[in-house]
C-alpha cells in the first residue's frame, strides 16, 4: 500500500494532469449523486410524500 502511494505520488510529480484527472473524476461522481438524490427527492415529494414518511411508511 505505501508502495503503490509513492509510486502515485511519483507519477503525479512527473505528470500533474494524472492529479486533476482523478479530481475530476471525485467531483463528476458527487455531482451525478446529487443530481440522482435530487431527482428522487423531487418526485417522492411531487407524489405526496412526507419526512413521516421516510421515518415509518405505514404509519398511515
């Protein structure tokens, strides 16, 4: 593990796009989960539901 780190390390000192490349990556990843989180929160909202819900859903 601390291997394959300082090697990373190293190839990202040679080349620093490999760095921004991966961060892109981090940032597209939490930004596609976003929008899959927002999408379902829209229509659980737009199909009538509530915080009650989410807490126990036979309540009702």
């Amino acid at each position: 593990m601390i291997s394959k780190l300082s090697n990373y390390i190293r190839d990202v000192i040679d080349n620093p796009w490999i760095l921004l490349t991966d961060i892109m990556n981090i940032v597209v990843i939490c930004c596609g989960l976003g929008v899959v989180w927002s999408f379902f929160s829209i229509f659980y909202a737009l199909g009538g539901g509530t915080a009650s819900d989410l807490i126990s859903p036979n309540s009702w």
